[in-house]
C-alpha cells in the first residue's frame, strides 16, 4: 500500500475537500464547531472512547460527505495513546464506509502525532499472498489525511509521525513474511537497501565464515543447524551530535523450531515471528535516518534459523561467545540468548556506550505481563529511565522486573562459566536478562523482552491481532531524546 499523504491546515474545519470528516466529543462539552449536534442529542453519539456515530453534511462543492463522531472522554484525561486509539477505530469506520480522505478536526495540538500514528497504523493490511481479494475486506483505500488546526509544532510533529508509523508498518511486514522469504539474507538486503537510501546510514553484512572469524561461537553454534547461511547485520548512523554512541541488538531467528530441543507442533507457525526484535531495529534505524537526528548509533541483528538437523548443536554442548565467556548448551531452544551475546559483546567491541536489545526472549514474559508491557531489565537506573521515558512516551509500554546476584547464581554452568538454561526454571525471563547481563562489559544496558507484544497485541485497535512492529516507536524516540540532550 503506498504512503498515506499527510497534511496540517488552519481555518474551519468544515471548509475540508476531504470525503469524510471526523470529530472527537469530549464529556461534558458540546461538539465542537458544526458537528451535528442532533446525533449528541439524540445519544446516537456518545463521549465515551471508541464510541462511534456517522452522520452527512454537505461538502464543499455541494456533495454529500460523512462526518464520524468518536469519543475522547474527558478533556483532561486526553492522552498521546487515547488519541492513537479514537484515530484508529475511526479510520476504521471510515475504511467500511469507502472513504478515500480524512479530516481530523484536531483536538488538542499536543495530540497530533499520536493521530497519524494511529490513523496510518490502523491502515496496515498484509495481503501479499492473497490471490484474490478479500470480499469482507473494507472498501476504503485512504490516501490522505488532513489535520484542521493550529499550533507551531503541529506540521512537523504529524511528518515525523509519519515517518516512524510507516517505518513501523515496514516492521510489521517483515514480521509477517513466511520464512521461507524473509531469511537472514532477505532481512540483511532490507537493511542494505535502507542504507543505499540515506547517506548517513551504512551497512555491513558479516556472513557464516566472517562469524566464526570473529570467534563468535554463541551465535554459530546456533547457525550451524540450518543449511540457510546466518548474516550479522551491521547497521551504523553517523548523525552527529556529542551524545554518547548508542547501540541498538535485535534479535532475528527468522524460524525458530528449537533445535534438537524441538518445539510442540501447536502454533509453531508463529516462530516466523522470533525475528521481531531485529525488524524493529533495522526499521527504526531506516527512520532515524529519514529524521537526520543527531546521534551515532551501532545496530546489530544476528540473523539465522534454529533448525534441527545432524549438525545442529546439541544439548550438553560447550561455546565460547566473543567476550571469552563458555556457556553449556542444555537446551537448544533457549537460542536467542546464544546469539544476542555475541551481537552484545561486538556492539561493546564497536565502542557502544549504551545499550538496548530487543528480543521476543522468553514466554514467562507472557505469563507476567501478557500483551501489555514489555519487560524491562537494567543493570543502570539512570539509562533504564531514559528507555522507560521512551516507552511512555510512545505508549509502547514497559515494566521494569529486577536482577539480583541470587538470579546469576543459577545461571552459572557446571562445566563451563553459564548454562543457557537452568534446570530449577526459576524466574526464566529474569535469567535470560542476568544471562545477557555477563556480555555487555558493564555498559549502562537495557534488555526489553517483547514476546508478549510483538504481535496480538489486540487491545489495541491501531495493531491488533497480528504483526504489531512493537519498539520501532520507543528506539526513534530513544535517538531523538539522546540527540537533542546533548544540543
């Protein structure tokens, strides 16, 4: 689908030569300008959030057009993610009712990014592989949005948004993507791709044999399973600024079985998923780009399949990863901490000062926080509240869970300086994370466990049940906030 056009305009709302007209009630307060009142009065239109009411008026040039009325609540409880919601059920409706341009009468001008970012969000389809159309698909194919309102910032707050909420969807495609297409190889061509297009942006992609050259025995244990060559993408922004050199990992296991450990058969289609972390860093990384935010950045994705096979890794093995460190091997399917600590030694070897690593990590994630909040662990409190900040601020969520020296003592080996996976099963999230605490060098570091949302995040219109492209947000809100402390 292409682009959505994007524009911001003063003077009266109704004076829009767009199809479809939409217009937030607040409790307590009358519609605001020329809304059609009869629906509030009536109570077809209601204030509460994600309530809904359609009604016509006249156009500009005489023809019929619809007005959508959608409720906000209350004014002071007007929120970055209550206007992502409203945006996204109305588009929505607007989609069902064949609209092909929106205007927002806006709010607030506080709001503005949050309603592109809802409004392009929710517009999201992936329908690639269907040979034909979806005959319960809505008709609506919204090419524009307008925003009626005033406000300094508003022009540039709605481009930026756009630009991360369609870097977000790019995510969300290479979520979606069976993977069989979107290999280790797939995913470094996106990357390169992104680099070709902007001049402060490269790429380095480091193949089977560079990996082992690098003494990155983690990651190519988990490799050598797959006759799908693994790649180590390399990802660096030169942008600028005197902030500190960040560095962003993601986790890419494009199809995760388990390995020898292998997985039950239910629902290991959505393994295809286990590559979220790494979409989400090339993503934002292509839209840190586009922004030109002043700061330098290290992205590293460790790409490749778990796979069982007569050269796979086998329980009771013994690695070295990059940093020296040995880890036991005892269940092949804990495999995402395997490569995420080589990719966190290499962006320490690279010269990162701070770190953050996305991974779909563990399923007690699930257990603790469902779908709502990612898991946050931090060695350092004054970084994690930067990345905390850069969650809420976005609304991809997170929630802080502790590291203890109690909690690295399960993760030492018998044979070899750590295990990949305890045999007490205690704390399993909190063990991966003092797992991948022993690869940063002590660097102020982050490790945010998005398996609860990196797809069904169904509560919340503007994703819903599949891909949701979860941290692409967070990590360019990230780069903005270390860009322009240091200005």
């Amino acid at each position: 689908m292409p682009p959505i056009a994007v524009s911001v305009r003063s003077g009266a709302p109704e004076e829009s030569s767009a199809d479809t007209r939409v217009i937030g009630l607040f409790e307590g307060e009358p519609p605001a300008g020329d809304a059609p009142r009869s629906l509030v009065d009536s109570g077809e239109a209601k204030s509460a959030p994600r309530k809904l009411a359609v009604a016509h008026e006249a156009g500009a040039n005489g023809a019929s057009r619809r007005v959508i009325l959608v409720g906000l609540g209350k004014r002071d409880e007007l929120d970055a993610e209550r206007a992502r919601v409203a945006a996204a059920v109305a588009t929505a409706r607007a989609r069902e009712l064949g609209a092909r341009s929106l205007s927002w009468a806006l709010p607030d001008p506080g709001v503005a990014a949050a309603l592109v970012e809802g409004t392009v969000l929710a517009l999201y389809e992936f329908d690639r592989f269907k040979s034909a159309k979806d005959p319960d698909a809505p008709d609506g194919r919204i090419e524009s949005l307008e925003l009626v309102g005033s406000g300094d910032s508003v022009a540039g707050d709605a481009e930026r948004a756009r630009v991360i909420a369609e870097a977000q969807n790019g995510a969300r495609d290479l979520q979606n993507l069976p993977s069989n297409v979107a290999t280790p190889a797939f995913l470094a061509e996106r990357a390169v791709a992104l680099a070709e297009a902007h001049p402060a942006l490269s790429c380095e992609v480091l193949d089977r044999g560079q990996v082992a050259a690098l003494k990155m025995g983690a990651f190519s244990a988990v490799a050598q399973g797959s006759d799908t060559e693994p790649k180590l993408i390399v990802l660096r922004y030169e942008g600028g600024g005197s902030g500190p050199h960040l560095g962003y990992v993601g986790k890419a296991v494009t199809f995760d079985t388990g390995g020898i450990s292998i997985k039950p058969s239910g629902k290991m289609q959505e393994m295809k998923f286990d590559m979220s972390g790494g979409a989400a860093v090339i993503e934002a990384l292509g839209a840190i780009a586009t922004l030109e935010l002043p700061v330098r950045i290290t992205a590293v994705v460790p790409a490749t399949e778990n796979m069982p096979s007569g050269h796979s890794m086998k329980p009771g093995d013994i690695v070295t990863a990059m940093n020296g460190k040995t880890i036991e091997v005892n269940n092949t399917d804990a495999e995402g901490r395997l490569i995420l600590a080589d990719a966190l030694a290499y962006a320490v070897d690279q010269g990162a000062e701070r770190i953050v690593d996305l991974a779909t990590l563990t399923g007690a994630i699930i257990v603790a926080l469902g779908s709502t909040y990612a898991g946050l662990f931090s060695n350092d409190d004054g970084w994690y509240a930067e990345v905390e900040g850069a969650c809420r601020t976005t609304g991809e969520l997170g929630w802080r869970l502790p590291l203890h020296p109690e909690y690295f003592e399960l993760t030492k080996g018998r044979y070899a300086d750590l295990t990949n996976a305890s045999e007490q099963r205690k704390a399993s999230s909190i063990y991966a994370a003092e797992f991948l605490r022993q690869f940063v060098d002590d660097r102020p570091w982050v490790h945010v466990d998005i398996a609860g949302t990196a797809w069904d995040q169904s509560g919340r219109p503007y994703v819903g049940s599949g891909a949701s492209g979860f941290g692409v947000r967070m990590l360019v809100e990230l780069a903005r906030r270390t860009g322009e402390a240091e200005h």
